[in-house]
C-alpha cells in the first residue's frame, strides 16, 4: 500500500522507500524514549517532512535511519521545551515506565535499535478492542495512514480515527507498558499478536465485502509485518507457521482471479502463475515451524497449504494427508470453521456423500450462521450428488450471505447451474 503520493520525484521516492523500512522502528524508539505514542507520531512525521526537504539536495545520508532519529528527537525536546506541563507528565510516565523495564543501552554506532518487537506487543495488547489492536498495528507499524487504514476495512476515515484514538487513550489510561513480555507471559501473549497479523492478512486474501475478491496491499502489508516479526523472533516456531501460511496462500494471488476479477477456484487454477519462490521459502518456513517441539496451528494451517501448492492439480492432492493435518488441527484448535474445511477435505477423499454427512452435523452450529462458504459447500456437495433442488437453495442461502461482488457472481453461475430455467422467462423469449 503506497504510503507517498503518486507521480513522486525521484528524490522524493528514495523517500519514501527508506520511510518505509525505518518508520516502525523510528516510531517505536521515540515511544520507547518518551513513553508518549501521539508525540513520537509527530515527530516522526515532522522528521519525514525534514528529509523530504534535506536530502533530495544534500543526498540521502549513509545512516538514514540514525539522521531520521536525531531530527525527531531534536522535534520532540523543541515541543516538551514548549509545553513545560506536557513535559512534566511525560517525565512521570517515563520514571515509572523506566522502573518496570529499564531503557537498553544505546548502540555504540549511531544505530537506531530496534524496537518494533515492544511495538508488536503493544499495538496487540490484550486489554484493547479486537479491532482497535488491528487498526493500531496497521497505522503504526505498517506506516499507513488513516484513511488508508479506513479503506482498507471498507470504514468511513472518521470511524477509524475513533478507533485509533480509542486505542491510544487506553494505552495511557491503563498505563499499558512499552515492553515485551516476560518469559513467563509470552506463551499467553503472542497468540493475540499473531491473531492481529492473521486477521489483517485474511482481510487482504479474502476480502469481506466490496468489489474486489483479494486486497492484495493489505496482504502484503501483513507478510511484511510477518517477515519483521520473524526477524525479531527467529525461535518462536509458531510465528514461522504464520510466515510460511501466508506466504504459501499468497503465492496463489495471480491465479486466484480472472481478467476482469472473477473468482477462479482452486480447481480451475492455472497453477503455472503460482509464485514458486514463493511456495519454496513457506515450504522452507514449515519445516521450521513443525520442528523442535509440538506442532502449533499456524504450522499445522501452513503444513496444509503446503499440500494444495506442491500438488500437480485437485485431484493429486494428498488428501488424506489432509484430513490427518485436519484431525490435528481440530485437536490444537476445535472450531466450526475448522470442521467445514476438513469435511469439504473428507468428501475429496471419500465422496461427496461422506462430506456431505460431516456438514449437515454441523447445520444447528449458531457460529456458521452468517458464514457464506458453509451454505456454499453444502451447495457443491449437492450439486455433485445430482441433488439439484437442495443444491439451488444453499446456493441462494449463500449468496444473500457473501460480501464480495466476485464471490456472488461465481454463486449466481452456480445457481444457473443447477436451478430450472423460469417459465415466465421462456415464455418471453
């Protein structure tokens, strides 16, 4: 997702691309430093507005990560020299912040340390609305803006602003620490980061509403953010499960869609436009992540995908390797959702009927009320019994349920399929 504006000068671009990569670890050493999120935000964004002006004439400095940190904190000392009281409560935030977590020494070099590690943690605080953790990762550490943030969730600019400010202000209520969690807290808070990156990520593969099926910018951004997380917590085998997941189902993206952004099922695939580098470094990623211990959902969700990308076509699909990595998944995490996967994954292994059966247990679960592809499934098992009757009225189920303007044409061309021409329409033919 851009974050400068379009037709940029050449100096402008060199930019915005060192913004990119240093704005989430600038962002969270000034947090770090002043303990304050809105006051390392302006910095930031004053210390940019300086090196759009310096070094398109002065060039870009051979640690432009280190002149970026030094202009903001100059900013940020002008400010508190200006608004003593700011400063004052500032200082007593930082006392009794620096008392629970000591600030780590500077580096020796000039090097910006990186804390984007702390930043991870705080944006996906437990004590944070679901979706305020969300929007407060995507605008601090992936850069975007607020409306970028907005679009990107199909919400109007002022409500994500709402939400962000809302996160702010319980970050300082709370007195929520700038820190990573101890030894003893992590296995209880990772998960929730890895939620945030997950449910970004899924927003950007499967778009839950409006005229595109993919966000391709969202997931990317969520990969990236995947990809620093990982560099920062190279041991944590369950943030590589989440990497190599992504990875391994983004590699898909171009295939994905037709030319004029149809939805393409697997099935249907060119699986020639699947990004092979891409499939290598997840299957690379998985290894890591199933090795060393027991296995953990995102691993076993990236195992999985493995098996849909290394397959020839549907019908090499090891299957039953499938339902296996299925049956583990249900055991690490037991949801609805889950068993709609392995059932559709039962009924490539055994028949349509035998998935069918797995479904229709599933029908009186209120959590799959709303969720299209239950309905969807139930239709294509359906249809490949000849049962069309039943199969046209799950189609029309699931299509007053889907978001995505390509997912109801694709439940439309189904429903053709399998649902009797109208008499009033031959009539006037």
């Amino acid at each position: 997702m851009p974050i400068g504006p379009p037709n940029q000068s050449p100096g402008q671009a060199t930019v915005e691309s060192v913004f990119r990569e240093e704005r989430g670890r600038l962002l969270a050493s000034l947090v770090r430093r002043f303990g304050d999120l809105d006051l390392a935000e302006e910095v930031t964004s004053e210390a940019v507005e300086a090196a759009l002006v310096h070094w398109p004439v002065e060039g870009v400095p051979a640690k432009p990560g280190a002149w970026l940190l030094t202009t903001a904190r100059r900013k940020a000392v002008d400010r508190l020299r200006r608004d003593q009281a700011y400063a004052a409560r500032l200082a007593i935030l930082q006392v009794e912040a620096d008392r629970a977590d000591p600030a780590p020494p500077a580096d020796a070099d000039g090097e910006l340390p990186d804390e984007r590690l702390q930043m991870f943690f705080t944006c996906a605080h437990p004590a944070l609305a679901a979706e305020d953790r969300t929007a407060l990762t995507l605008r601090c550490l992936a850069g975007l803006t607020t409306p970028e943030v907005a679009r990107a969730f199909l919400v109007p600019t002022a409500t994500m602003a709402q939400r962000i400010v809302r996160a702010k202000k319980k970050i300082r209520q709370a007195r929520i620490p700038f820190r990573v969690p101890g030894a003893d807290e992590l296995p209880e808070r990772l998960p929730g980061v890895l939620q945030v990156l997950y449910s970004i990520f899924t927003e950007g593969y499967a778009a839950s509403s409006g005229p595109r099926l993919q966000r391709l910018d969202l997931a990317e951004e969520a990969i990236r953010l995947a990809q620093i997380l990982r560099r920062l917590m190279p041991a944590e085998r369950e943030v590589s499960g989440l990497l190599a997941l992504m990875l391994l189902t983004h590699a898909r993206r171009d295939a994905r869609t037709g030319p004029d952004g149809e939805l393409v099922m697997l099935d249907d695939q060119d699986r020639g436009r699947w990004d092979r580098t891409m499939i290598e470094e997840g299957r690379g990623l998985v290894v890591s992540a199933l090795t060393g211990g027991p296995p953990g959902p995102y691993g076993v969700q990236a195992a999985i995908a493995a098996l849909h990308d290394e397959a020839a076509d549907l019908a090499a699909t090891d299957w039953p390797q499938v339902v296996a990595l299925y049956d583990v998944l249900l055991a690490l995490t037991p949801s609805p959702v889950v068993e709609l996967n392995r059932a559709v994954a039962v009924a490539m292994r055994d028949g349509p009927e035998a998935g069918l059966t797995l479904l229709d247990e599933l029908a009186d679960d209120p959590r799959l009320r709303g969720h299209h592809p239950y309905p969807a499934a139930r239709g294509d098992l359906l249809h490949r019994l000849g049962r069309l009757p039943e199969a046209a009225t799950a189609y029309r189920e699931a299509l007053a349920l889907a978001g995505t303007e390509p997912e109801r044409a694709h439940l439309r061309s189904r429903l053709t399929e399998v649902e009797p021409p109208n008499p009033a329409d031959r009539a006037g033919t």
